[in-house]
C-alpha cells in the first residue's frame, strides 16, 4: 500500500451527520482519533454505530459534517482510501463455494498483493486455518467464518482496522484467537471497534465513545476515563449493557 497523508489523526471527524429519511441516525458526531489508537464505540440498538463505521469506511456518504482518515476524505477520496483500511462485519464477505485459500487468492488479486501464496499461507497459519485451507468456507463454524474474514481484512496490511462486534457468537477458543491475533497486529494499525461488551471494550482500547441517538454523549482517552463513572453513564445510555 502506498503511504498515507501525514496528519497527525487516524480518523478525524467533524459535525458529522447522516439522515435516512426524517430519522438522524448521526447528529452532528465530532472527535479525533491518533494513528496508533484502539477506539471502542458503545451504545444502545439504533445509537447510530454501525452507521458510523459505514461512514467512515465509504460505506455510506454523510447527509453533513465530514470525516477523514488519515487526511483522505471518506467522499471525494473514497477510491484511494479504501486502498488502506479493512473491515470486519456481522457479514463475512467471503464466497462460501471457494475454498479458504481460494478466497483469500481472490481478494489477493483484488488488491494487487506481491506474493500472494506467501501471504495467504501466512494468514492461514496465524488465524489457526492452515490446515482446513482446501476446505470449502460453507463448511465452516461461525469462529471459523469470522477468523477467515479478519485474515481477508488483513491481506493489504490496512492502516485502519474496523471491527463491527468481532466478538459475537464466537466460542471461547475462537475469542482466545482473536485475542492473541488483535495483540500481535496492535502495534501495525489503528483500531476502531464498536462492541456491546463493556468489559471486553474497556479492555482493549485507548480511547472510548458511546453513541446515544446519533450523538456522542462521552469521548475520553482510556487513562482519563474513571471506570466507576464510565460505567454509570453507559449503563445510563445503554440499560442492561444489550445492544
């Protein structure tokens, strides 16, 4: 991948608003995310989230505001930035009839990767795959699904990772892989992360946002964050902590 802008944020959001309808599913949503950081995003059903990462990955334009990654507009630059960010969703975007290999040679293309056997074989070891690498991906368990779908986000080295809950549904073993996986590659990328696991977002981030009705009602670094009090607002938002 070619270098980024030097802009001092990973992502850099301003005002940002995003309708459908008469419904605002962003209301004028502000903040600043350093190159380096692990963001985890809270909040309720309908918080305006999942909107928020669609946003910022090109996804979906915004109805207002506007919002960069490192210094390239999620609009006017969306071809080149996609060229540096990855994306792990509820949908796995993989062809469940190709083999995990063959899904992974196929994005590899996609991206224009140089030596793309090596990096796929390299994934497919890390993600624990390696050995059901000829096995159609229809017959792969949900962990299975959601670590071959992190190896596909990864093949371009992307210098934003976007994570939209990675940790749902998966078994104990899977989360452990996950784990070690976002620990090894912490150091290569920044993360964004919406999760509705308090403890598990907590845990892992440098900063934290919780979203309520398309407005930020917390944005803090986790070292400025009081945990008592963090904890009281998003069970304030949120309720029972289910979204």
């Amino acid at each position: 991948m070619g270098d980024m802008p030097d802009t001092g944020a990973a992502v850099e959001v301003r005002g940002l608003s995003r309708a459908f309808g008469l419904r605002k599913a962003l209301d004028d949503v502000s903040f600043s995310l350093p190159a380096g950081a692990f963001l985890s995003i809270f909040g309720p059903n309908g918080a305006g989230k999942t909107t928020l990462v669609k946003v910022l990955t090109t996804l979906l334009n915004p109805t207002g505001g506007s919002a960069k990654v490192f210094g390239l507009d999620v609009v006017e630059d969306s071809d080149e930035l996609r060229r540096h960010i990855g994306l792990i969703s509820h949908n796995p975007l993989l062809y469940p009839d190709l083999t995990a290999e063959e899904n992974l040679l196929f994005f590899s293309e996609m991206y224009g990767i140089s030596e793309p056997e090596r990096r796929v074989r390299e994934l497919l070891v890390d993600v624990e795959l390696d050995h059901r690498r000829l096995d159609v991906v229809r017959t792969f368990s949900r962990g299975m699904l959601q670590r071959l779908s992190i190896a596909r986000a990864l093949l371009h080295k992307p210098e934003v990772l976007f994570l939209d809950e990675p940790y749902s549904g998966l078994d104990p073993h899977a989360m452990d892989i996950l784990d070690n996986l976002i620990g090894s590659i912490r150091g290569d990328h920044t993360f964004v992360m919406i999760s509705h696991d308090l403890d598990k977002g907590l845990e892992l981030c440098s900063h934290a946002l919780i979203l309520a009705s398309g407005r930020v009602v917390m944005f803090e670094p986790r070292s400025a964050i009081d945990e008592a009090a963090f904890r009281e607002t998003y069970r304030a938002t949120v309720g029972t902590g289910v979204s």
